[in-house]
C-alpha cells in the first residue's frame, strides 16, 4: 500500500500546461509538464514580480547536470550570470520556453528533453539525445537593444562609401588608429533586423582598431569618433564581408552599427615567445607544447574556470587573434569543449603564472573547415599564459 501512495502523490503533484502557460497559483515544488515535453518546478516563487517577454535581454544564473548528477556547466560556480535576448533561439529551446514562463527572483529546476535540448548532437561532455536539468534563477530582465535615434543629424559620407551619423557627443579622447578600443554596439540589416548585438549579451567588446582585425568600415569608421561618443556606421557591403556571407549576413549585405565608444588606450604589440634552447614535448593527442615558464599557482583542472592571455600564430608567424593586443584576458570553463581540444588539453598543463606555446594540429583546432581568418587544416601556434584559475 505504500508503494501506491506514493505513486498516487507524485501524480497529484504533476501538472501539464499548455506551453507559455502556468495556473494563476502556482504551487512550489509542482511539478508543471508543457505539451512540448518541458518540466519546471518552481523552488523559490515571487508571482509578483516582472515576467520577461519574447526579445527582453534576461539575466539567468544556472547549474546544468544531466541525469546521474554530473554537473557540465554552472554560471553560479564561475560567479556571473549569462545574459542572453528571450525569444530569438540564442539558447536551447527548452531554456527559451522554461526562463518565458518566471519571474524575477524566481527558481525552478527545467528538466529538458533532448528534443528541447541538443538533440542528436554530441556535445564533448553532453552525450547525444541527453535529457538535461537546469537548476536555473531569473535574476533581472532589461528591454532589448533599440535603434539610436537619429532624426535630425547631419549623415556625413566618406570618399570609400562609409557614412557615419554622430548621435551623441562624447567628452573622451579621441580614437586613434593602433589603440585598443572597447565598443558597445548593434549590428543590424538594412530591414531593421538584429543580427547581433554586445549590447544584448552584456559584452562590450575590446579590439585593435586599424590592424585588419575588423571589418574596414569599422577600421575606418571608428577612428572618427571619441570616447563616450555614440554614432551609427552604415557600411556598404564592400567595406565589411564582401560578395561572401558570414554566418547570419547573407553575402553582398550592406550593414548598420549603432556604436558606442566606452574605453580607448594604447595597443601593447605581442612579441612571440623566446623558445631557444627549450624543449618541445608531444603528448599522445599529436598536441606539441613548450614550457617557457613553470607557474607556482593554483593548477589548471578540468571543470574550473580558468583566464588566459594569448597570442595566436599562423606556422608563418602572422597573428591572427591576441587577448594580449585586446588587454583583456580571456576565461572560459576547462575541459568542457567550449575552446578547441588543443586548448582544453594544453592549458591543463599549466600553473597559475606559468607560460607556454602550444602547437596545435588541425585535428585538435578547427579540423577541416575554415573559420573567421583561419583556413581549413591549419596548424596553430598559441603563445599563452595562466593567469588565474577559479
């Protein structure tokens, strides 16, 4: 007879709703099934406060396991929130539906089905058709990003196509080509559609401005302005991605960015490491690497967030990508396949401190396709080093 109680409870305690939808009292710990298959149950409830709509930029803190507890992914773990626009399939389905149906404040476990998830995809840590839970918080939901209002100001055109239309006057330095400049901006077609946006993740971005790291109507563009400065760039399609499409931008696409300068310094130019007379060890992967340093810190595990510098080579020795001439680290989660294999397995050799090049085959960089600047079966040199560990 127990056995039955307890199974007549938990179906009590199961509700299933429309998708989109929730009863106007919901009951904490209920469990609330959509017809798409998605569960939530709510742990912390404030029914009072904002509920977020299709295209609000949301706020979440998270921890994502899969079914025997094995904890992949945890925004709480590295102390920052992910930020992301609602609606606009910037994040797995299930989350889209899941984080629509809160509060802020409130807490809930999502337990997603794969077919809300990723699906058939192997995700190096997340196995293919993977049922996922999210312990998951709406921490704060902002509008998304608007348009500048330029009604009124003078559209200035430049000799290569370039106009530029200055919004807003800053009372900061003025941009120089060679300095790194750190932008808040939106990208959108000539339609009005967003194709992206820092704005919307909560990333301004740090660049070398006049090297070819960006598109030149950027290159160009953004030299006219100063710090605090907000401007719109209406660049023609020669002058960003050409007669070739770029992820979401369809080829021969003429583009607008509402920009605004936040931050703007000198440029520190990366000078490759002194790797005479040191030795180069090969691990089993085909990964060769080069101790220039032996860190004294924390080591590099898989599962901790750690922030590195780096200066990434062609077998040439033309850099392609430098955290170091951007002047901002960059972090990520170890061993969780969001960097390429030779970074994963490379910087788990370090120490916090320590300073190494990495020579990473194709197989464990960007394999056989081509991407950005880096064309297919490249072998990459990344001159790196540990900063922190977390």
């Amino acid at each position: 007879m127990k056995k039955i109680i307890v199974i007549l409870t938990s179906i009590m305690m199961t509700s299933i709703i429309a998708e989109g939808q929730l009863p106007e009292k919901i009951k904490k710990d209920e469990v609330y099934t959509t017809n798409s298959g998605l569960k939530i149950k709510f742990t912390v409830i404030n029914i009072n406060n904002k509920q977020p709509k299709p295209g609000d930029v949301v706020k979440v803190h998270y921890t994502g396991k899969l079914t025997n507890d094995t904890v992949f992914d945890s925004s709480v773990k590295r102390g920052t929130p992910i930020q992301f626009v609602l609606g606009k399939g910037n994040v797995i389905k299930g989350w889209d539906e899941g984080i629509a149906l809160m509060h802020v404040g409130d807490k809930a476990v999502l337990t997603i089905p794969d077919s809300l998830g990723y699906g058939d995809r192997d995700m190096g840590v997340i196995p293919s058709k993977s049922t996922l839970i999210f312990e998951v918080e709406l921490v704060d939901i902002a509008e998304g990003a608007k348009p500048f209002e330029t009604a009124g100001k003078d559209t200035i055109k430049l000799e290569s196509g370039l106009k530029y239309i200055i919004v807003k006057k800053g009372t900061g330095i003025k941009v120089e080509k060679g300095m790194n400049v750190t932008v808040n901006y939106t990208g959108y077609f000539e339609d009005g559609k967003i194709f992206d946006s820092s704005v919307e993740r909560g990333e301004p971005i740090s660049i070398p401005i006049g090297k070819g790291k960006v598109i030149k109507g950027w290159d160009e563009g953004i030299p006219l302005l100063s710090v605090g400065d907000k401007a719109r760039l209406l660049i023609p399609y020669n002058l960003a991605y050409g007669e070739t499409a770029r992820g979401p931008i369809p080829a021969m696409s003429n583009l607008i960015f509402d920009v605004e300068v936040i931050k703007a310094e000198k440029s520190t130019s990366p000078e490759p490491y002194d790797v005479k007379g040191k030795d180069t060890l090969k691990t089993a992967s085909g990964l060769q690497y080069i101790i220039v340093k032996e860190g004294t810190g924390a080591q590099a595990t898989s599962g901790k967030t750690v922030k590195v510098h780096y200066t990434g080579y062609f077998t040439d020795g033309k850099i392609f990508d430098s955290s170091v001439e951007r002047g901002t680290a960059f972090s990520f989660p170890l061993g969780q396949g969001r960097v390429i294999a030779g970074w994963d397995e490379g910087i788990a050799l370090l120490k916090v401190g320590g300073k190494a090049r990495l020579i990473i085959p194709y197989q464990l960089g960007y394999g056989e396709n081509a991407y950005n600047s880096i064309p297919a079966k490249s072998t990459l040199i990344f001159d790196v080093e540990l900063i922190d560990v977390k």
